[in-house]
C-alpha cells in the first residue's frame, strides 16, 4: 500500500537532493516553485527532518485556500510557541491551535515576554489590522533574542496572502530587513503568482529570496519510483507499459504513486505478477475517471479552489480547448463561442496558476495528467450523464486503450528513425581496422524467423 495521501519523508523519499542540499544550507531566505502535486510539501518535510541543529527551530505552517486574516494569524502564532516549546521540551497540550494554552506555557518558560504575548492574545479578539499583524510576525524575533536560538519560518502555499486585504508582503519585507535570527522558506504552487510576489522588480521581496525550482520527476527517477513500488509487491512492468504510465502522469509523483497502488491493488486481487493492459486501465477507470477516484476528486477540488471567487464555468471552458487542441486565443474563443478579446484576462490568470504554459501565441496545458482529463474523462461525466454510466466507462476504457496503442506506435517509430540515425552515423566509421559500411537506405521489416 502506497500513502498517497500525505507528504513522504525516509525511505518513501525520493530524488530531489540538490534542492535538498541546498535548503540545509541555512541563515538565507528560499522560495519553492512548482505546480501542485509536484512534492514541495514532502520536500519541507525530509528538509525539516534532516535538519539537525539543535538550536534552529522550523515552524511549518500550511495556508489554506480559505484562509482569512484572521485563522491566517492565529495559526502563525500558535505554529510559532508549539514549535518552540516542543524543541524546549515543555509538556504541551493539544490542539496545536489552542493559542491560550500555548502562551500561558511560554510566558512560563519566557517571563520577559509577559506583555508582548498577552497584548497579542487580547488583540486577536479585534479586527485583524496591520499592527496586529506586524506584533504577530515579531513572535519569533521576540524567542530569537531571548533564547539565542534561530527559526526557519516554512509558508506553504505562501501565494495564499495575496488574497487578503492586510499587506503581507510588504510586512514580510520589513521583518526580513530587520529581525535577526529568522527565516522564512516559503513554497507556492501557482507559478505566476509566486513569480510576481518574489521576482518582479516592483515586489517588496524582490532580491530576499534564493528561487528554488520543483518539478516532476526526471525519466529515470520516475522509473525508480514506480518500479521500486512494483518490486515491493512483487510485481514486473513491461517497458512500454511503464513508459506510458510515466508520459501519461508527466512524472508528478502524485499520479504515479496514485496509478501504481492501484495497479498493485489490481494485480493483488487476480494473483498478476506481470502488469499488463488491463491493470493500467483498471488504474485509470479507478482514479482518473470516478469521480469518486483520488485524481478525480483532486483536479475537481483544485479547480474549485482556484476560480473560487471567479467564473468557474468560464475558466474551465477555456482549459477544456486548450486540452482538446485549441491552443491559438482565436481557436479559443470559437471554442468558447465568447470574443477572442474577452479571453485575455482569464489566459493570463490561467498562465500565473500554472496551469498553462504560453508560447509565443499558443497556449498548453502545463500538465499532461490534466490535460487527459479535462479532454476525455471531464466530459463524460460531467456533461454526458445523460449516456448509462457503463457506456461512458466503456467510452473511457476505449480512449485510454487507443492513447496506449498510439503511444506503442509513436514510440515504434522513434526507436526505428533513431536506429536509422545510427546507421548513417556510423557509416564509414574505421572500428578494429575496419571500415563500417556507409548506408545509403535503411528500412524496418517484420519477420518471423524462418528467414534464418
């Protein structure tokens, strides 16, 4: 059984080293880029568990797309004293965000922070305001200066503040500037938003925060990966099949770990030892197109969270062309049947999501997994329930078999141009005092043996 659920540390841990390297590398400020499901969180997680300094405290505080001022600043401050107090070895209750306990504990603990801790209790009963939250953001400075020790401030889906009407950013600038002692790694999933917060000339935090890069896996991580989850149970891939799985998913550990615990729940049940045909498809009938399936159920939360205070409907329209090949705005808007000048703000906000990729004057879906969503399994259910569910499973399945068999083909062809390409390469090269012959044709044909 793989967790797909929440972020893996240890032995569940793969690749990303050099991101690794260089976050335990501290006393500087870091920023993670990448699109969702692209293991930022369980990099933070291995980060926060490899960090072996005693005297330096990471606080991992999670945003949620609902977050308000409010629930924004109280979870920094309760975040902040239980994450003191665990590594002072204080006894702590819980909740995590009972705030009342956790200050009466460090005041305990810190008698010299009586006054600032009971102000900050006493004003988050009031509209939350810039002062309150420039008192709540000295917290750690305010430990920092009195227990010489260091934190490492960890906002996840840091993009988040931008929706509130309180300026975090610039607050941020101002802490940054002045406290000692504190860090702040910050992590963002909508790579246009968290580009323009941190590179972009007119942003207060321009220039205070190393820009680190996370995307899916490589080729040969993402074998790893799944092949290494096969073998634990026992289980054997084909090339092409694993191939697929990998192109199919764009190597966000995510959807592979997703597809390959349902191929081996699959394989399980009927005693398979050798993943074939039927064991993806099953994986993807599974996940990918129920919708109660943990793919499904996450694009559909995804998308809802991010158009939120937007038109849904629109937003998605436009994402569904752009899935099914309408990549030019003037192909978008036949698509959409709207005005190809109405399309521009909604590209834009789509491109600073992450979810499409512009070149030149074409768009692209930046996710290979999303794209065979929105093309194929989004439609059938959503907007084809009218058909009987094991006909537009039926519909499914038959998709699903001919991307497989096209991508056999595709990836045929490749295999044959590049043994082609050799061929004439190594025409006439001189290897063991011999010269190669020069190729003036090479073809592909089948045989069955009886040639020899």
């Amino acid at each position: 059984m793989i967790d797909t659920q929440t972020p893996v540390t240890g032995d569940e841990f793969f690749d990303r080293s050099e991101t690794l390297k260089r976050l335990l590398i501290t006393g500087r400020n870091y920023a993670l880029i990448g699109l969702r499901k692209s293991g930022k969180t369980s990099i933070l997680y291995e980060f926060e568990k490899r960090l072996k300094k005693p005297d330096t405290i990471p606080v991992h505080i999670y945003l949620l797309f609902s977050e308000t001022e409010r629930s924004f600043l109280t979870k920094y401050a309760a975040a902040v004293l239980y994450s003191f107090l665990e590594r002072t070895e204080t006894a702590i209750t819980e909740p995590r965000e009972n705030l009342n306990d956790l200050i009466v504990k460090t005041i305990e603990r810190l008698p010299a922070l009586t006054s600032d801790l009971i102000a900050v209790l006493n004003e988050l009963d009031k509209k939350p305001d810039i002062g309150i939250a420039s008192r709540i953001f000295d917290i750690p400075y305010l430990l920092s200066r009195h227990t010489g020790n260091t934190s490492i401030i960890i906002l996840d889906e840091f993009q988040v503040v931008r929706n509130f009407n309180i300026d975090m950013i610039d607050l941020l600038r101002q802490k940054i500037q002045t406290q000692r002692g504190v860090y702040y790694v910050v992590a963002g999933s909508a790579i246009g938003m968290m580009q323009g917060i941190l590179t972009s000339s007119a942003s207060p935090l321009f220039g205070h925060f190393e820009i680190l890069s996370v995307g899916s896996f490589d080729y040969n991580w993402s074998r790893c990966f799944v092949t290494t989850h096969l073998h634990r149970s026992g289980l054997v891939i084909g090339e092409k099949l694993l191939n697929f799985l990998i192109a199919a998913s764009g190597g966000f550990p995510y959807y592979l770990a997703v597809l390959a615990d349902r191929i081996i729940e699959y394989c399980n049940t009927g005693s398979i030892k050798q993943v074939n045909q039927k064991a993806i498809t099953h994986a993807f009938d599974r996940d990918v197109f129920d919708t109660s399936g943990k793919i499904f159920v996450y694009f559909t939360d995804s998308l809802e969270n991010t158009f939120q205070r937007r038109n849904i409907g629109f937003h998605i329209e436009i994402l569904k062309a752009i899935a099914s090949g309408s990549t030019k705005q003037s192909q978008i808007a036949r698509y959409t049947t709207k005005m190809p000048q109405e399309l521009s703000r909604p590209l834009r906000f789509l491109e600073r999501t992450g979810f499409v990729t512009r070149n030149g004057v074409e768009y692209f879906m930046t996710d290979p997994m999303l794209k065979m969503w929105l093309s194929v399994a989004y439609p059938l259910q959503m907007e084809l329930s009218f058909i009987k569910d094991g006909k537009r499973l039926d519909a499914f399945d038959r998709k699903i078999e001919e991307m497989i068999a096209t991508y056999k083909r595709e990836l045929g062809k490749g295999s044959e141009s590049r043994v082609r390409e050799l061929f004439r390469d190594f025409g006439g090269l001189e290897l063991h005092h011999t010269k190669l012959p020069k190729f003036t044709e090479v073809e592909q044909r089948v045989i069955d043996g009886n040639e020899f």
